[in-house]
C-alpha cells in the first residue's frame, strides 16, 4: 500500500517557521492533509500564519482541542524543547498519531521520545530535513523549499515500520530524498558539516568583535568574509540550542580545528610555502571535488 | 589638472589576469589607455588575451620592446613575485614610467619597491584593489569588475604626488572608491578581513580531508558548508602567497582564533547555553550591523 495513499485528516504543527510551515504548505497543497493545526508561543506569528493559511486553526498551547485530533504531530521547535513538549503532548495524543519532529540533533530527539512518550515510542520519528536558512518564522514558509534537499531518518529500533514509511513517504512527496542513518552518525555528520561551520563563523565574527580595531576592519571586508559569515547571521537561540545538544562531537571537532591551525601555525613560522601551497591544494581539491557531486 | 585627462599612450600590464586584466579593458573603453602591452608567462593565457582584446601585443617575458615604451607598468602577479620583477624592470623603465601592483598585501609591494626599484621609488605606487573572486586568467576579464568596489593605495612616503594620484585617479575611473592606509594597518586589516577567512576555511575543509569519515560527512553537505568553504577553492598558489607576505598578522589572528575556540569549548563543557546564546548573539549583531552599511 502507498503510505500516502490515504490524506491525514490533521496535521498539528508545533512551531509555526520556516521548516514545519513550508512542509505543510506542500502537503496541503498535494492534498495529503486535510486540516493543519498550529501551535506556537508567538501570537503574531501565529496570525501571519492564519493570513498566509499556513495553518487552519491556530492554539497558543497544547491541550485536548489542538493536539486530540491530530493523526501527526509534527513538532518544529529548537531542539531543546522536545522534551517539555513530549511530556505535554502525553495526555492528549491519540492512540495512532504518529509524533515526528525536524530537529538537527537525534540523539537528543530520541533521548526525549524515549523518556517522555515511552508508551508511544513506536509512533515517534526522528527526522531532520536539509533545508537551513536564515530567515525564520512563519512568514518564511514557502511552497517547495524540500524540492531536492536530503531528508534524514534516525531509526531508534522501536518504530512500527508502517508509521516510519509514512513519514519518509511525505517528506519524499515534498520532494525530499530520504536517507536512514544512526543517529550518533547523523549527530557526527551535521557536527561536521553544519554545527562546526556555525561555530566557527560565530568565533571568527566574535574574533573581530573583540577586537579594537574591529569596525575599522568591517570596512574593508567585502565579498569573501560576507559568504564566509553568512552563517553567523543564523538565529543565536536555534544555533546555542544545536550546540549545546550536539556538544560531544563538537568538542572533538574543536579539537581537530586547533590542531589545524596549530600545523598552519607552524608552517607560517617555518616560511615553508611549498607546505602551505600543499595543505591548501588538498583542501581545494576536496571542497572542489564536493562542488561538482552537487 | 584632471590627472586622467591625458591618455596613457601605453600600459604594459605583468600578469594577465582577472584583475589587471579586467582593470585595462575599462581603461581602454574610457579611452584612458591607447595601447596595452600584456606579459605572461603562460602562452596560452597571453593567446586568449590576445583574443579577447584584452592586451594589443604580447610577451613572454620583461624586454626593452615589451616595458620601453610603457607610461605605467602594473604588476599584477602574485605577491611573491614582485621582488623579481622589479629587478628584471630596472633596466628596461623610462625615467617617468609610473610602476603599481595590484597585490593584497602592501608591507611587502613596498619593500619590493625600496630594495629593488630604489632610484624609481617616487614613481612606485602600492595599490590595492578589493575585487576578489575564485575565477582567474586572461578570461575571468571583465569590463566593470571594479564598479563599486575599493581601492586602497599605501603610501610610502617617497612618492611623487602626480603619480599617486594619477594611479588612484585611474582607479576610480573605472568605478573604484578610492581609500589611503599605512602598509602595516591595510595588512592587519586584510589579514582580518580576507586573508584569515581564506585561513580558516582552507583548515575547515583540512579538517573533513584529513578525516577518515570526511567523504560521508561530505555527502550530507548542504548550503551552510558551501558558503562557508567558497573561499576554500580560491587558488592555493596565490593564497600561500599571500598568507606567507602577511603571516606576522596571520599568526596574531591565528592565536586569536584559538582563544575563541578555548571559550566556546569551555562553555560547550560547561553546558552553559545562556553563555553560548550571548556568544553567538553578539556575533551575529556585529555581522548583521555590517551587512547593513554593505
């Protein structure tokens, strides 16, 4: 049977932005979800979500009216909430609702699924679609922002397989191609190739910062530092949330990074530019050969 | 006098490139250049400048036909060749030939310039023009490229004063906006703002190289890690080049670099996310107040 056969009656979205409003949006609009309903702290967003009909019905909070008839939770809120949130969805959820979330720590996700909602664990998905960004909120949701992005499913083992094809099924028909990783890889990978970047464009930033001739340096900065920082314009409390929860391996990496500039620090001393001219040709070449799979 | 009334009867460029060779087709379309001699060690490049029009004669090296007739020579070769060529110009420059470089770092353009061209000194002017790019060769020219964008020139003090406003007079002819440093402050300001970046993300990508799980890593990248690394595939010859003339800065920032590093490990250790959301928050206000005067 083709999970998407049959349109969820109702989605309730936890966290009205960027992610959970623009997955909706399609699914609407593919007609695999009759009614979303959304919940979120911000009521001004919450309104520019009712205007934009992101949302159909709109709660400020988790009860009985806005989560009793959901037959998916989908829960799109910094990472760290998830366990408050599982543990307020308990009395209300229906036997059969799948609760999935979009956070990008999985570890920390199915930490709280398991903790909070062990009778349901069998309906919880860990997920985490590809599709950053620094604008946010639910006037940031757009049709068709999963189209060619990678979707990633973290099983935790305890899943009825019906449920977990149903999520990867959706998130594919928003265009999404969908992975399975362990979740510790899935925690490893994005350390790497996401949280570590954020947090060294925020320390690079903070360098600057700190600085006393920093303003006087901003005016010289052009296009190469506006793309290297880019990053470092992301939301600080989404960002301290992911770092925080994925703060094992980013320890490591940080370690790897000093030894870096440690060797560079060393072939700078040493006026080797055969070394340096090697060390960069290495990275280009990677960062080049990455470029061109994309 | 307007210092650009009287076209160059003849420019020989050294280097053609994205950037001489981008800033001599302005000139020629603004009729401030009749003729453009282009020097270059690589045939093919010098073929496809020829082609393009981008220079009227070329040479494959520095001679009495090639720089004898030159007003203005403008070395536009990596950093670390100036020394050379300058010695290999001595003999072949008219008494009032103005000689410029394009290079990013100036501490080292103007001790090139004192050690080697010492009797022409009044006539050598250390300029800078920010106008970046991962491109390079005689076909990354292009009309326009400095529409907009800055010009530092770094006085030594020796110069005579028709010349260095000649050359910054050319240069904002074409579009630059014109700006005088001391050597030593453009090089601090440069490593900060450019040279650094370049630094961290050639270590950044080092770091997944040099990583026995990099290639899976590199699967799940996505549009943070592309813009964080685009510097990444700058040329490694020129950016070895460069790091190795500024390193005294480099390593000052480098040492920076660590001791923001040291922080975030030890409030990633400590787990204290209020301190992490201030860290980050006051980086993204410095980077987002400057994408504001952008």
């Amino acid at each position: 049977m083709n999970p998407t056969a049959a349109p969820l009656k109702q989605i309730t979205l936890i966290g009205v932005g960027l992610i959970g409003g623009s997955f909706v949006l399609d699914l609407k609009r593919l007609g695999l979800a009759e009614k979303v309903v959304g919940i979120d702290l911000n009521r001004e967003n919450l309104e520019r979500a009712l205007e934009r009909r992101v949302v159909d019905e709109a709660f400020a909070e988790i009860c009985e009216k806005s989560v009793g008839g959901a037959d998916l939770v989908l829960v799109a809120t910094p990472v760290s909430t998830l366990p408050a949130i599982c543990r307020a969805l308990k009395p209300f959820l229906k036997a059969d609702a799948l609760v999935s979330d979009v956070g990008s720590t999985k570890l920390s996700a199915i930490a709280a699924f398991r903790e909070h909602l062990p009778e349901h664990l069998p309906n919880c998905i860990a997920a985490h679609p590809i599709a950053g960004s620094d604008r946010h909120g639910a006037l940031a949701a757009q049709f068709g922002l999963f189209q060619g992005k990678k979707l990633v499913i973290t099983p935790h083992g305890a899943e009825h397989s019906d449920g977990l094809a149903r999520i990867e099924a959706l998130w594919q028909a928003v265009g999404a191609q969908a992975f399975r990783l362990d979740a510790a890889e899935h925690d490893a990978v994005f350390a790497a190739v996401s949280h570590m970047p954020h947090l060294v464009a925020f320390a690079f930033v903070h360098e600057i910062f700190d600085h006393p001739d920093g303003q006087t340096y901003l005016k010289f900065a052009a296009s190469g530092f506006r793309d290297f920082t880019r990053i470092a314009s992301g939301h600080p409390a989404i960002w301290a949330d992911i770092c925080m929860a994925n703060r094992d391996s980013l320890r490591g990496l940080i370690g790897g990074m000093r030894r870096q500039l440690d060797t560079l620090d060393g072939i700078l001393d040493s006026g080797d530019k055969a070394a340096l001219y090697r060390y960069f040709e290495e990275a280009k070449q990677t960062r080049d050969a990455w470029l061109k799979e994309q």
